[in-house]
C-alpha cells in the first residue's frame, strides 16, 4: 500500500511524465507517418519597436529634423505625424520595417542598414510578406479582384512587380491610396497607362468582380465611382418613367446580356380593345401610349 | 499554419486548465462529496495541493515563452495595467487565484495530516502566527474552496479565451459557440476539458491507487464523467463542422486536424484516447460502481494524455486568416 503524502507527488509527476510522454511521442508519430511537403514560411520579422525610439525623437520633431535637412520639401518629407505611430503599423516601430541602427543619436550610425521603402519589391518579401504572405487575389464580398498572386510570387520570385505601397500607400504614415479612386489613379492607373498594359485592364473589370450576372461592361449603365449605385438611364432606348422607374432592370431584362425581355406589356397591362395581339409595342410607344 | 506557438503553450494551457480543474473538483467534493466521512480522501487532497504548483509551473513556463518576459522581465508588469487586454485580465485571475490555491492545499494537507499540524503548531518560528491555528480548519478551508472555484472557473475558462481573442486572425480559435452567437466555444470546450483531465488524475487514477476507487458518490463521478466526455465530443465535433461549413482558413484547419498532417494525432490521441477508450472506461466503471485498476490506471491517462493533445491540436492547426 501506498503512503497516503505520496498522492501529492505522484499526482504531479504523473503530470509531468505526461507531459514528456506527450513532447516524445508527438514526433515519433510524425515521423512514421508520411509527411505532406510543409508550407514554406518566413523567419519571423523582428519586433523592433522599443529600439526605434530615437528614431522617433528625431523624426517627429521639426526643430531636430531641421538640424541636419535644410530643404523644406525634404524636411516635410521625412517629418513623421505623432499620430502615425499609434497605426497598427506605425505601433511596430521604424525600425522593425525600415532596419537602421538603434538606440543612437549618430545621424549617421543611425541610417546604416536603412530600407528608404520596405514596400518595395526588393523588400517587401522580407518585411510585408512575413505578415501578409496570404492575401486573397478575389475578394468578392467587396467585389474586389486584385493581381495579389503575381505579385506576391513576383517579390518571392525577384521580379519586378509593383510594390505593396503602389496600392496600399506607406501604411504606417497614414496614406490610403487604396481607400478611393483618386488615389488609386495616382499610384495604378498612370502606371498602368505608361507600361502599356492591355486597356481591358484599366476597365472596371480590372479590378471589380461584377457583382450581377451580366456581361455588360460595368460602365455602360454605372455613371461614377462616387455614386456607383445610380446607373445610366441615358441609355435606356425608353425612358423609364412612373411605375416604369420604380422597376429593377432585371424585372424585365434577361440575364447576363439584358437582350430580350423576360415580360411583355401584357404582364402588367390589361389589352383595353379586341383588335390586335398582346405585343403592344407594335402600335404604342411608352411616351404616348394612347 | 501559425508557427509561432507550439508545445510550449500547450503545455502551459493545458497545466493551466489541470490546476484550475484539480481545484474544483477538490472543492466539490469539499462541499457535496462528503469530505468529513473520510479522514483520508484522495480526491480533494490530489485536487487542492496541486493545484497551485501546476499553475506555477504553468506561468513559469509562460514567462520563459514570452521573449520580453526572459529578457525584460520587469515589463511583465505592465501586463497589469493593461485592462482592456485579455492578458490583463488573465494576469489578474492568476495573481489571484494561485496564492488561494496554495492556501487551500495547505489546509487540506492540515486537515489529512494532523500530525503535520502538531508539528507546525509546536515550531517556535512560527509562533506568531498562533492566531491562526485558532480558526476552525474546515471551515476556513471551505471559504478557500469556494473563492478558489470561482477563480478557477475564471482560469479554465480564460484558457479558451486567451486563444479565442486571437480569434480574428485564426479563424478556428473564434468558433462560436453555435452560429450566430457571438460567443467563442473555446472557452467552454477548455473548461469541460480542464474538469475532465482533472477527475482523471484525482478520481481515475489517484483514487483507484489509494482508495481502490470506491467511495460513497463513486457511481455518480463517473456518470458526471462521462457526461463530461460526451460534451467535449460534442464540442469537439461542433468546432470541426463548424470550420468546415465556415470554409477558408477555418475549413483549411479542420482539414490539417481531420485528414492532414495531424491527422494521426487526432485520431490516435483525441477520437481514441479522449473519447472512444475513456467511454468505454466509464460506461464500465459506473455500471461497477467503480474503476478496476486497469480501467482507472488506463482511461485516467489517457484522458491527461487527449486533454494535453487536445491543447497543442488546436494550437499547432491554426491556420491564419488572410490579412
């Protein structure tokens, strides 16, 4: 029989060797069993924040930036908004994305090593993509169709790609390029145009997975990326009027081409005389029906 | 796949959801298992006094997994402060409750053993604190009992939610708790496991050893356990269809748990271990009575061994959401 004080240490080794019986046999089993190739995935970026403090001593003040950066443009430019660095990406720190040397007033110690753009396609696979390296190319709950894939593999690859910042602006400074159109012009669209890229690219359908089952091209009935909603009536062969307008398209149009209509008049519309068939477009227009 | 945490956490969770179990059996046999008919009651005395020691090792452990925590320790503390955090609240639960911990085990050890209480009353380094060996030890005890088993109800459950708050990121760690409620089933599915990898080790195996499994509500244990094990099968099954029907990330987890690269581990471990051997076990042991040695000696370990599993499955199978 058992002393009775010898429950509380056999209850925690019975623990422990638990324990170690789990750490040992976890592997062993692995190994018996065939392995799928593993994913490859990234060293873990380093966490830098509490060493990027000098950084910001500098950089968010205008007086100290002005000891060293006598142009006003470029004083502008590197001058940091106090706010920026309570972003989720400004609360990493400078130095976790743009490297530099830390803990030093040495101006120039301190930019050794720097990454002037981590978003860069020479960077990013080493600084974005430890975070993001699994980002959708089809978002469509935002009707959204973006060319993440090429990208992505082109930074892993050492094409030349855009950078992550060409959409997404410099995420931890505050720019949303991406958050409207203007901005995404500015940074794509331009781009897009000068190195030739295919026009069907700079449509809509470039970046929007068309959210209705039609093939129509997205800027035949949309007339504004601001008011995307309202469509174009202009082009509606009749105009749209009374309970006319209150009607959504495919009330009466067919999907996905809107060629033919699903109803004719007589859907709705009571024939008042014997004479003729229930095409009432043979003999009446909309506008003067009688 | 996360990489970032692995057996480390799991064994930490998985110390944590014992030490808070442990506690609250103890305290329900305290208070509803006739713990005053026996001088001597494996059950509340295995529960009560490790406890504390498994959560220690357990912050231990954590604290040595966080990098600042080993190379700047004193950051810990602002841990504290930090209240709309989890880990705030986690910090806080443990602070508490293993200080309460440590003192309901040493009263239940008083209580076991007189003789050990003779001796500490008759040391003359201790002699200040004669006022308290003036307290009615049982009674003292079961206030311990009770604020430790609302700490600990905290702590198993906060387990769950620690993982859940990551939840956003890794879609398998915020099921919810039946869809469209917005309450993850994490922490339930860990506090069901923390009770059952606890009766495992005080009722299954300890008690089998000490006390030949029989005592006057063995019957009744064992219906609660294997309740206990009915519902973290159910939970378990929840969380996978779940991730499956949810699709994406979630879905991609389940697959790596249920045909995937763990899958042997699931199968072996979780389907096996935790389930179908210990309902056996049980099914056994209630319509007993109680454990034979070899049923109590096996399902107990292999519970302890599925609620280890169960921890490090979950963690290492968390598929990241896309960001």
């Amino acid at each position: 029989m058992l002393p009775r004080w010898s429950v509380i240490p056999l209850a925690l080794a019975l623990v422990g060797g638990i324990i170690g019986l789990g750490v040992l046999v976890e592997p062993l089993i692995q190994k018996v069993v065939a392995q799928p190739e593993p994913t490859p995935t990234p060293a873990l970026l380093k966490y830098r924040a509490p060493q990027s403090w000098e950084c910001l001593s500098c950089h968010i003040s205008r007086d100290q930036l002005s000891q060293t950066v006598t142009d006003a443009a470029e004083l502008e430019r590197l001058w940091i908004d106090p706010a920026e660095i309570f972003s989720t990406h400004g609360r990493l720190g400078c130095m976790t994305c743009h490297g530099g040397t830390g803990d030093t007033q040495d101006v120039t110690l301190a930019h050794q090593g720097l990454i002037p753009n981590p978003a860069d396609y020479r960077e990013a696979a080493k600084v974005c993509l430890h975070c993001h390296n699994n980002v959708r190319t089809d978002i469509p709950e935002k009707h959204i169709h973006t060319p993440h894939e090429r990208i992505l593999t082109g930074m892993r690859e050492g094409w030349e790609v855009c950078a992550c910042s060409n959409c997404h602006g410099p995420v931890a400074h505050g720019a949303k390029p991406i958050a409207s159109h203007e901005g995404l012009a500015a940074y794509c669209i331009d781009c897009h145009q000068a190195r030739n890229v295919p026009p069907e690219r700079l449509k809509c359908s470039g970046c929007h997975i068309i959210p209705h089952d039609i093939t129509l091209d997205c800027e035949v009935c949309h007339r504004s990326t601001r008011t995307w909603s309202s469509v174009r009536l202009a082009v509606h062969p009749m105009e749209l009027t009374g309970a006319h307008a209150e009607l959504s398209c495919f009330e009466c149009h067919q999907r996905p081409n809107f060629m033919g209509l699903q109803n004719a008049c007589s859907a709705c519309h009571q024939r008042p005389h014997d004479f003729g068939d229930d095409n009432c477009e043979r003999c009446h227009t909309p506008e003067g029906f009688r | 796949m996360q990489t970032a945490w692995g057996w480390l956490p799991a064994i930490y969770l998985f110390l944590g959801g014992l030490g808070a179990g442990s506690l609250l059996i103890a305290a329900l046999f305290e208070f509803y298992g006739d713990r005053d008919r026996y001088d001597f009651f494996p059950i509340p005395l295995a529960g009560a006094t490790v406890s504390g020691p498994l959560l220690i090792l357990g912050v231990l452990l954590l604290i040595f997994e966080l990098g600042a925590g080993r190379r700047e320790p004193w950051r810990i503390l602002y841990m504290f402060t930090h209240f709309s955090s989890v880990m705030t609240w986690g910090v806080w639960l443990l602070t508490f409750f293993i200080p309460i911990a440590l003192i309901y085990g040493f009263l239940e050890v008083l209580d076991t053993f007189p003789a050990a209480c003779q001796w500490l009353k008759g040391r003359r380094w201790l002699r200040w604190t004669a006022f308290l060996w003036n307290l009615p030890l049982r009674r003292t005890k079961r206030v311990f009992a009770g604020i430790g088993s609302a700490l600990a109800v905290g702590v198993a459950i906060y387990t769950g939610i620690l993982l859940s708050a990551v939840g956003p990121a890794i879609p398998l760690w915020s099921t919810p708790i039946l869809p469209g409620v917005h309450l993850p089933l994490m922490p339930l599915l860990f506090l069901v496991s923390a009770l059952s990898t606890a009766d495992a080790l005080t009722v299954d195996i300890l008690t089998t050893l000490f006390a030949g499994g029989r005592f006057r509500y063995s019957r009744r244990t064992h219906l609660i356990h294997l309740a206990l094990i009915t519902a973290e099968a159910l939970l378990i099954s929840h969380l996978l269809l779940h991730a499956f029907g949810e699709g994406g990330a979630a879905a991609e987890s389940a697959r790596q748990i249920v045909l995937g690269q763990h899958a042997p581990v699931f199968w072996i471990f979780i389907i096996l271990l935790a389930i179908i051997f210990p309902l056996v076990g049980h099914i056994y042991a209630a319509g007993l009575g109680w454990h034979m040695l070899a049923s109590g000696l096996s399902s107990g370990i292999s519970i302890l061994l599925s609620g280890l599993f169960l921890r490090y499955l979950i963690l290492i199978s968390g598929v990241p959401a896309f960001l």
